[in-house]
C-alpha cells in the first residue's frame, strides 16, 4: 500500500458515520491491548462491481457474530475502478485469530467466500494491521472563523 492508497482510505473513513463505534486506542500496560485495524484491499473485477457489493453487504451479519467490529466496506466511486477496501476493528491480533477461526466454521461465512470465489469478483486481496496512534483519531472538526 503506498502512500496515496492510504491517504485516500484515510479521507474515505473520516466522512463514515459507522466509525463512532470504534473508540480510540487503549493504553499499554499491564493486561491491556492496543486496538488494531484490519484493512483488507481487494483487487476486484470492476465488471462485477455489484457482485462484490452483494458479498460485502452480506459481511454485515457474519463478521459481528464470529467477533470483529465492522467499520465498513468500501467501493471504487472515481478513480481507479478496481481496488475496494474492508476494514474491521479488533482488540489485539489474538481477537482476530480467534475471529479467523469462527469464521471458518460458520456455515454463513463459508457460503459467502464460495459465493465470492464462484463469482471470481475479488482478483486478489492483502491485509494490513494497523494500530490507532493516541491522540490523532476521530478528533472533533474545527469551524474556521
């Protein structure tokens, strides 16, 4: 991911409403994890936007029953018009272990990734972790005068 692909997620996740429920990080000490975000890139096909879209949308239920906070999805609206993002929040890295592992054996999750793969909408996928730097998310606006 460089640079640019970054700064654009980072704008698009500003205006998501969805973002009030992921809080800021926690403080490290004893007993106590930082919070992390899982942004999956997905190289779509942007001849099945709709499909993908449908895979996305049925996210919706799973990825909160096996564990995870969804932040949302995201498709291409100007631009480049086959890269979508993910991003889901976790408590530490062993959350999301144990999410990877609900998520395999439900019945739900298991029918959407064949979904997925019989439709061939998603070209090629790569997920970054990343951790909230204190101080610097969700900050209030501030109206110029």
């Amino acid at each position: 991911m460089d640079r640019r692909e970054l700064l654009k997620i980072l704008t698009a996740i500003s205006a998501v409403p969805a973002l009030a429920s992921f809080t800021s990080a926690k403080p490290i000490g004893k007993g106590k994890q930082m919070q992390i975000a899982c942004f999956i890139r997905y190289q779509i096909d942007p001849f099945q936007r709709e499909v993908f879209q449908t895979y996305a949308e049925t996210w919706r239920k799973i990825i909160p029953r096996c564990g995870g906070r969804l932040i949302g999805y995201f498709l291409p609206l100007e631009g480049t018009n086959d890269i979508a993002w993910g991003l889901i929040a976790f408590d530490s890295l062993a959350s999301y272990e144990a999410y990877r592992a609900r998520l395999r054996t439900d019945a739900e999750a298991k029918a959407n990734f064949a979904f997925a793969q019989s439709k061939r909408c998603i070209l090629r996928e790569e997920r970054t972790f990343l951790e909230v730097v204190e101080g610097t998310f969700e900050l209030p606006l501030v109206a110029k005068s």
